[in-house]
C-alpha cells in the first residue's frame, strides 16, 4: 500500500522543478533584453547626454548657465506642487542606534560588524528608549565608587554590600571575621580540654589562679568571649541567601540564638572572678558549682562548625586526594580525643567522689592511684577508658563505677566506631573516583591496543589522557542543587581570573557583575597536546582564545617566535565583534595546555537580556575594530602586544569608561596645560606672535615645528592636547594632520613648494600652475599677523573637539568640532591657554570663524553634498559682520591649512596633482561668494567640476549628473564612465525624479540633504551585491517617501531638510543579497527628529544582512530587472523611433 506521504513528496519535486524552469527562462530573458539596451546603446554615441535624456519639452536646451539653473529652478518649483507616490512615510518611529562610521583608508582592511551584533544593537537600543537614564547614570556612579570589582552577580547583593560597608559592618566573609571566629575556635578547642580537667582535679582557672598559664587562659576567654558579643552585632548574617546588613535585622537575629548564652557565660566568669576575690562565699556560689557552670562554655564547640565547613571546603576545592584523606583522619583523631579526655575526665571525678565514702572502696583508692602526681593520675584514667581491665578491679558495692565503666565502654564503641565509619566512606568514595578515572584509562588503552597503536603513540595518548583527566573533574554534580545565582558566583569564582585581565571585561565586572558572571559561565575549556596549533595564521578566525595553562608559541607572519608559559593572554578577539577575519599569526602549545574560548554566539546570548551592558559592548567593538584595522597597516607590528593596545585604546574610548573617569587627568575642569608643560619642559616658552614673525620671516623652516610647540603648546608631542587625547595607539593621526597643516600653511606664505610637495610621489606631485593658483589664493587672503595667529591657533586646537574621551564631557549642543572648541574657550580656558595670548584682533577673527564653520561645511561643498541654500546662508552670516571680507579671508586661510594636512606628512601630502583640481575650484569659487549669487556660486562650482570630466551643462539633468559625480568623488574618466553607465540604466522617471532632487537649491525650491550620501555611494562601488545603480534606484523610493512625510511633519516652512543615511551607510557595506537591499525600505522607518529625519534600518533588516542569494531571492531579483530592463528598453526604442522621424 501506497504511504500518504508519497504523493505530497511528488507534489513538491515537480514544484521545484517547474520553479527552475521559470528561473530559467527569466534568466535567459534578461540577458536578451541586456543584449537589447547594449545594442540599441552602441547605435548613439555614449558621450552625448542629450540622446538618452528625456524629451526636450521636459528638459530645455539650455544657452548659458545662467539660463541652464532658471530651468532647474522651475522645474523644481513645478515638481512641488506634485503628489509624491507612496512609501513607508507614516509608519511609527522607534529608536534604533545609528550606526559610528569612519572613512577608512584604502589601505586598511575593511572589517565590518558581525550580524549577531548588529542585531543586538538594534534590539538593545530599542529597549534603552525604554529605560530611565538617570538610573543608568546612577549605576555607573554606584560601579564608580567601588575600589575593586564585587563578584556577586546580583544587583540586591550589590547593593548590601555597599550598605555593609557605608556601615561598617563586617561581612561573615570579611579577613578580619574569619580570624576572629579562628581565635574563637582556638580558644573553645582549649576550653573542651580545660574544663573537664578543671572539674576533675578541681583547678582553678580564674584570672586568680595560681597557675600563670591558667591564669592567662582565662584572661583571654573573658576578654575575647566579652568583646565577641560587640562583634556579633556588627557582624552580617546570610538569611534564605540574602545577606542581611541592616543593623536591627542582625541584633534581632542575634537576640534570637547565642544572645542569652553568651551573656550568660560572660556573666558566670564575672561572677566567679568577683567571688574569688571576696573572702567569704556563699554556700549556693561553691567553687564546685561554679567550675561546672563555667563548663558550659564547650557548648560554643557548636559555633566553630562553620569553620569546620569552610576548612572542608577549601581542602575539597584543592582536589588533592592526600589532603582530603589527611584533613579526614586529624578531624577523627580530634573528635575522638575530645571524648575520650572527657570520659576520662569523667571516670577519674567518679572516683574521687567515692574515695570520701568509707563504705565503698574507690577504684583510686583500690589502685593508690590517688596518691599519684595528676598526670599519673590523668594516664592511669586514660587506660581505663582506652583498654579498661577484665575483669575491673571494682569494689563489689561500687555501683556507680561499674555502671560508669558500662557507659564508657558503650560511648567509647559508639565514638570509635563511628569515626572509622566516616573515615572508611571517605577512603570509599576516593576509590569510586579513582576507580572511574581508571576505568576510562583501561577502555581507551584497549581501544589503541585493538587498533594496534604504536607503543610510542600510546604512551603519548595515555599521558595526555593523565593531563586531560587532571584538569577536568571526574565528579559531577546535580544541577538542581544550585540556583541561577549561586551557579554564577562559582563560574566567577573559577573563571574570574581569565577575563578581569581585559579591559573590557574588566569594566563589565565593576558595572554589571551578573552579566561577567554569565559570560563566566559560557566560556568553554579546551585542552591541546604538545605541538599542537590553537589556531594557525590564515585560517578563519572564529572566538576569542583565552591562554590559562601550559607553554606556547606565537608564530608571526615573518616567522618571529615569542614564547610564553602559564599566562593568561588574549587572541583573536577581533574574531567576537567582525563578520569575516583571518588570524595574522599562529598559537602553537610548546605542552600540554590549557585554553579557554568564548564565541560570538555566547557573548550575544549574554548580553541579550542587558541592553546597556550590550550598548557598551558594541561601542567597544567598533571602537577595536578601528583600532585594530590601524594596526594592520603597520609594517613592524607586534602580534602579541597589538591587540591588547586595541583593547585598552577601545576601553579607553568608551561612554561608560569615560563616564566614571577612570582617567581624572582627562577631565577638562582638571586639565591645566600650562602647568603640565611647564614641569616637563621648564625652557621658555615662546608668544604666537613669536612664531607668526618666524613664520613670516626668512629662518630656516626646518625648525618650524620646536617653534611651533614652544608657542603653540596645545600642539606639544608628548604632552599636548592631541597626544592626550588621541585614541589611535601609535599612529598619532590627529598630532600628524596638526603638524602638516601648519608646515603647509607655513610653506605656502613663504612661497616654499619644495617643503609643501615634500612628501609627495613625483607621479601625483602638485603642478607649478596649481602651486600658482594656490598662491593667488593666499595673496587674496591679504595674510597678517593677526590672521596667522588666529589660524594657526585654529589649526592645533580644532581637532579636539573630535575625540571621543572630550565630546563625551560636553553637552549634545557642543558635539561638532567648531561648537566644541568654542564651548572650550568659554568654560575651560584652562585647556587652550595659547588663545589668551593672541593678539585682540586674533582673538575677535578666531571666534567669528568659529561660528562660521558651525554654520558651513566646506568639505560638505567640495563634494556637492549640500545646497545652495547653505551658501546663502554663509552669505547672510558674513554680511551681519562689521567685516564680512576679513573674516572670508581668514575662513579661507584656514581651510587652505586644514584640508592641505589632511593626509599628515611633514608638508601636505593630501594637495596633490589630482586632490588640488576639486579643491582649488571650490576655494576659487568662494572667493565670490560675497558678490555673486548663491545659486550661481554653487552651480558654478559644479559646472566647473563638470567641465574638468568633459560634460558640459546645457541642461538641467547635465548638473543633476554633475552634482552626482562630485558626490561620488570622481577623479578619473574611468570613475565617470561607471558612474555614467549607472545613470544610463535608470528609467525615465527615475533620472527625472533624482534630477529634481540634485537641483534643488533650498532657496526659492524644497531641497533634501541626505547626510553621508557620499560614503553611501562610496560602500555601493566596493559591494557587488548593491551598485551605484541599485543605491539610486532605492535613492528614488527614498525621495518619494521623504517628500509624503514632509507633508505630514512639522518642518514645512523650512526650505532644506537634512535626512541621515548613516543606517544605510552601514547596510549597505553588510548587505548580502541584492534583493535585500532593493527591498529594504519597507523594512525601515523614518523617524522625524525636529527639524531633520533620520532614516533607521530596522531589526527585520539586520536580521537578513547576511542571508545569501537563493533561489528564491534570485528569481525575485530578475523579476525585477526584467521589469526594469523592460522599461529602459522601452524608452530606448520610442526615442530611436523619435530620431529617425
């Protein structure tokens, strides 16, 4: 009989392959379709713009420039009066993390965020908007505060144990607990041997005593047990886990159980101690009674088991099966002496009690034995408890001792019986262990010798093995014997000593102990034979390693050895945070080793329920991830030092670090510069006026830079601003670029080209006729004193306001570089203190060209990447100026400076051949800005860039592509050729929308800024899987829904509205999967952030960053592109059919 499951299993065969039918056919449509356009593309010439562009009546020819951006204008001016088609506008907005992006080299490698990371960032990102901040802040204060890290993983037992502290009261834990209940042990393990005898041989031990040893004994226990009571009401107590801090909780605790015995006690040796001394006694308080009342105090034996379980426990924990046996036998032998010197003690007071009846003949009196010395007595006492004689010399009226002797005979029996017991179920449960351990060494030794192993082989498998079963333990335990809590406070216990070595993971052990307990708990152990490879250079590298045990090798691409043994050291920990990187050294065991790792997939597992401890962990992780893709690049990098400087720079760099002040010498209120140069280097110092007459005079410029630190000493190498501050351990990025930019700007007054070329390549050196135009540039600026004392200043401190560990200090208001400064000379003048020493003058340029700078990015204007409406916003803010054309002049002079030491070097090694042609066009191009209008001023400078390419804009869409080839930074005909190909493949109606968007001037039209668009553009060339022509397809949809929400917002009376792409940025740069990305706005949400939006990528995104094409994604992306290629296709033939009529 035919199963039911059969036919189903057919169903679906014939599915999938009627699916790659379809598949098949669409991929073979698209690739004549593609054969179509190609074709009907080669029939034009490609460097005509206008045989692709739409109909004339949409674009007019235009005659001049002039006429070319009226065309723009009321295109635009047409186009807002348009309903916008759909979007995602409208959907609610939830917060997401954007994401930090830095443009890094083209020589560094690009690692990029792990998915599981970015999708923990986005979902702990969302759950802070859900969280108090103020108690964020309190936490960290709480952390703050503590001198080491606490490892109880509960916030409750934190917080007892701060309280336990603030109130001086001890922990059960504490040092100086555990010595004084050892004194108390010493002092009661005296006390059961004492008191018997003392009773028996009536002694007196009383601070009266004539014995001296006695007499301090007792001295001793009454001070000691008098100052126990003080400090058993200032001693915590564990309560149903919890520790109890609270003062009333541990007098009630106390009241209820040794309160009341041991004022008693206490008070008995008062008592007897004020008796002795009194000449008369009482005949209730006889001295008989009294020492049998003060025998009570063995009772306190019962106190000392904790201390009994502590020493218990710590033997078991050490694993040595010699100790645990020893430790097994001194506590019998202790318990049995305990009981037999107490019977003895016994026997010997029996008999002398009876030795006064003279109708019974004691067994003292029987032996003579009461005429012995005591310690004869004391032995012969002994020997009855221990071997009593048969048949016992009694008298036959005695009783008492015959029923005595039969109740030592039976506890005797009992005690020793008893202890052999527990000493034999100890030897017993030794041997299971060893029994089990053998068991497994017997199976794997007949295993080899079934497999005919090599005698060599196996006694290296077997010793292993030995290793192997040592370090791992042979007894396990039940789980459901411990709790969550207690679990974790082992795991830290064992494993603390791994991780409080990092930086890191040291600060997550100060800040949030339970989330250190659980990353304790998940790291994994893993054992390796002599000469074995952890992990090999070139592999993938895929956790942490984490060395503990052993010796090792660290193998290093040029074949470098560093040995180590027994340390514990970190590897790969880029590994935890980047998507894909290869180890750049190997680890080989020298021995038998240890090692522990810790996965991704672990980390995130634990920082998924503590979103800002995992908010700490991903700004730490892209912090590494810089820090390390900077050290990749240095040529005598050091494998084994280098990652642990990423670690400690990122740790440095974080909120979190940075919110309890590790560092106090960082805080701007502590910082005084002048003080911490002056004693480093006592020489004088030198005034900004000093150096500018330098600058402007014929010395040397060789020593340009000692004079610069001398009068500048914001710019001091070893103790300036930059240095301070600078993140980047070794690279010194931000004291290069300062002293670049000064030796340039040095250079170029002085007219010098060698020192400003110097370290460029003689194949991209700058031209005599651009070095020309930079010194019309300069002779324009009119330099002065003033000038270059105000831009030099500019110069060394503008930077500061970038780095991490300072931003973090200001307030969101401060945090661009130019509001950051100013904030500085207004509040912390003791950070900058060269600004004091500028001339008057300097002083009015330096924070007018500040404020300027807050209002205008002229990097932003080199690429395009804003509107003409910030030109004519420049252009108000220089005419509300007592003197607008000075204060260009020094703007420009500092630009000139800036952006020539970009790339550091001792000159500019940024203003070659190729970065001075854009440069110099904007820098002309602004010299105007005060007598030409703001549109033209900006379509200028872009016509002009256009012109360098070959393309001429005598249409609105020529600068639509103009102003896209400056975004994407265009430099060679290879570039505008790509660029041109992409624009090519878009439909009609796409280059019609993005031609409305790129001409917008933000004047009289609407204008959208999309903030990081340029590195957008820069991810898509690099990803093979998005492309400059998917990013504008998707670029379209993005307008459509900005221009619906504009609508619905609160932002309509302003003309320019700035949308943040910096989610986008870092999609793109992860993304996959084609169709991932071209579908990724419906997955996002546009969350309006007064007056500006920001455009957040979803977790729905995050979670598929790393999907790969399939099938199925496959045939929805050529649905796609058929659709799309249809399209073109279509509009190609109508205007083919258009040109031949």
């Amino acid at each position: 009989m035919e199963s039911p499951e059969r036919p189903i299993l057919q169903s679906l065969l014939s599915l999938e392959v009627e699916l790659q039918q379809v598949f098949e056919r669409l991929a073979s449509q698209v690739h004549d379709l593609q054969k179509d356009v190609q074709v009907a593309s080669l029939r034009e010439p490609s460097h005509e713009l206008s045989d692709w562009n739409v109909p004339t009546e949409r674009f007019p020819i235009a005659s001049s420039l002039e006429t070319c951006i009226s065309s723009c204008d009321s295109i635009c001016e047409r186009s807002d009066s348009e309903k916008p088609v759909g979007g995602i506008a409208g959907e609610p907005a939830r917060r997401q993390a954007s994401v930090l992006h830095q443009e890094v080299a083209l020589d560094q490698p690009q690692l990029r965020l792990s998915p599981l990371l970015m999708e923990l960032s986005m979902k702990s990102n969302g759950a802070l908007n859900h969280i108090d901040r103020q108690k964020m802040k309190e936490s960290v204060e709480v952390a703050q505060s503590k001198s080491r890290p606490i490892s109880r993983p509960a916030a409750k037992m934190l917080e007892d144990v701060q309280h336990c502290r603030t109130c001086r009261v001890f922990s059960p834990e504490s040092r100086t607990r555990v010595l004084w209940d050892l004194s108390g042990a010493i002092l009661i393990l005296i006390d059961v041997f004492v008191s018997p005898v003392s009773i028996a041989w009536e002694l007196e031990v009383t601070p009266n005593s004539r014995d001296v040893s006695l007499a301090l004994f007792a001295w001793a226990s009454l001070i000691f047990w008098s100052l126990d009571i003080v400090m058993n009401f200032n001693t915590a107590f564990y309560s149903k886990g919890l520790l109890r801090v609270r003062r009333r909780e541990i007098a009630r605790n106390y009241a209820s159980t040794w309160l009341l015995f041991d004022v008693g006690v206490v008070s008995l040796d008062f008592f007897g101690f004020a008796s002795e001394s009194q000449s008369n006694v009482s005949s209730f308080r006889t001295a008989r009674i009294l020492r049998v009342l003060r025998a009570l105090r063995v009772i306190r034996i019962v106190k000392a088991s904790r201390l009994n379980v502590l020493a218990e426990n710590m033997v078991i924990a050490i694993g040595r099966q010699w100790l645990i046996m020893a430790f097994g036998i001194l506590r019998m032998l202790i318990e049995i002496s305990m009981v037999v010197h107490a019977l003895a003690c016994v026997w010997f007071g029996v008999g002398e009690a009876l030795s006064s009846d003279s109708q019974v003949t004691s067994w003292t009196v029987r032996n003579d034995v009461h005429e012995q010395p005591a310690l004869v007595q004391y032995i012969h006492a002994m020997q009855w408890i221990i071997q009593p004689p048969s048949p016992a010399p009694l008298d036959p009226a005695s009783g008492l001792e015959r029923f005595m002797l039969l109740v030592n005979t039976v506890v005797t029996v009992l005690v020793i019986g008893t202890a052999l017991s527990l000493l034999t179920g100890t030897m017993q449960e030794i041997r299971s262990i060893n029994e089990e351990m053998n068991r497994k060494r017997r199976e794997l030794r007949i295993y080899l010798h079934a497999q005919s192993a090599p005698t060599q082989l196996v006694m290296r498998v077997m010793s292993f093995a030995d290793y192997k079963l040592a370090r791992y333990s042979s007894v396990s335990y039940d789980p459901w014997l411990f709790s969550p809590k207690l679990q974790a406070e082992l795991s830290v216990w064992q494993n603390r000593h791994l991780l409080e070595q990092h930086p890191v993971f040291e600060l997550t052990s100060t800040v949030f102990p339970k989330v250190f307990a659980e990353i304790c708990r998940v790291i994994q152990k893993n054992l390796y034979h002599e000469a074995e490879a952890v992990f090999s250079s070139g592999s993938l590298a895929e956790c942490l390693y984490i060395t503990n045990d052993g010796s090792f090798a660290v193998v290093g691409h040029s074949g470098d050895l560093h040995y180590f043994e027994n340390e514990v050291r970190h590897f790969a920990e880029v590994a935890l945070y980047a998507d894909t990187v290869m180890h750049d050294c190997t680890l080989r065991a020298t021995s038998f080793a240890e090692v522990f790792t810790l996965s991704t997939n672990q980390l995130v597992s634990v920082l998924m329920n503590a979103p800002i401890c995992a908010s700490m962990f991903i700004d730490y992780a892209k912090d590494y991830m810089s820090q390390y893709s900077l050290s990749m690049t240095q040529p005598d990098r050091d494998v084994v030092s280098a990652e642990k400087d990423c670690a400690v720079l990122a740790a440095e760099a974080n909120p979190i670090y940075l919110e309890m002040q590790l560092h106090t010498h960082k805080l701007l209120k502590n910082l005084d510069l002048v003080r911490v140069i002056d004693s480093a280097q006592p020489e004088a110092r030198r005034s900004p006026a000093d150096f500018v007459d330098y600058v402007l005079g014929h010395e040397p410029i060789e020593s340009l830079l000692s004079n610069l630190y001398r009068s500048y000493i914001e710019s001091d190498p070893s103790h300036g601003l930059h240095i301070l501050f600078e993140e980047s351990h070794g690279h010194r990025g931000g004291q290069q670029r300062v002293e670049s930019s000064c030796v340039s700007l040095a250079a170029l007054v002085r007219g010098d080209l060698e020192a400003y070329a110097h370290p460029q390549r003689d194949d991209c050196r700058i031209t005599s006729d651009q070095w020309q135009q930079l010194q019309s540039i300069l002779n324009w600026t009119s330099v002065d004193q003033d000038k270059l004392q105000a831009v030099f200043f500019l110069l060394v401190a503008h930077a500061i306001g970038k780095y991490r560990a300072v931003s973090r200090q200001l307030g969101p208001e401060c945090q661009k570089p130019e509001a950051a400064l100013l904030h500085i000379l207004d509040f912390f003048p003791n950070v900058v203190p060269t600004a004091a020493c500028l001339s008057a003058r300097a002083q009015f340029l330096l924070r007018d060209v500040l404020e300027l700078a807050t209002l205008f990015n002229f990097a932003q204007m080199l690429q395009a990447e804003n509107v003409p409406g910030n030109v004519l916003q420049l252009q108000k803010h220089l005419a509300s100026r007592d003197h607008p054309q000075d204060l260009l002049q020094v703007y420009m002079l500092y630009v000139l400076g800036f952006i020539s030491g970009l790339a550091g070097g001792v000159g500019s090694r940024f203003m070659n051949r190729n970065n001075a042609r854009g440069t110099l066009l904007g820098l002309s191009t602004l010299q105007h800005i005060l007598d030409q209008d703001a549109k033209m001023v900006y379509w200028s400078y872009v016509h002009e860039r256009c012109q360098l390419l070959g393309l001429e804009a005598r249409q609105p869409e020529d600068l639509a592509l103009g102003r896209l080839v400056c975004l994407c930074r265009v430099q060679s005909e290879a570039d505008y050729s790509h660029i041109l190909h992409a624009w090519h493949q878009l439909s009609h109606e796409e280059r019609w929308m993005l031609t409305k968007h790129f001409v917008s001037n933000g004047i009289t039209t609407n204008a959208i800024v999309f903030e990081f668009l340029p590195l957008c553009l820069e991810q898509a060339k690099g990803n093979p899987f998005v492309t400059v022509r998917t990013l504008l397809e998707v670029l379209v949809e993005l307008i459509q829904v900005v221009q619906v929400a504009l609508r619905k917002s609160r932002c309509r009376g302003h003309r320019t509205v700035h949308v943040e792409l910096s989610d986008l940025a870092a999609f793109i740069l992860m993304v996959q999967n084609t169709y991932i990305f071209q579908t990724c706005l419906s997955r996002s949400k546009l969350r309006f952030r007064d007056p500006d939006f920001i455009l957040e990528l979803t977790q729905e995104n995050w979670g598929r960053v790393g999907e790969p094409q399939s099938d199925v994604t496959a045939i929805a992306n050529s649905v796609r592109e058929l659709l799309q290629l249809q399209k073109v296709s279509s509009e190609t033939a109508g205007q083919s059919w258009t040109s031949q009529n």
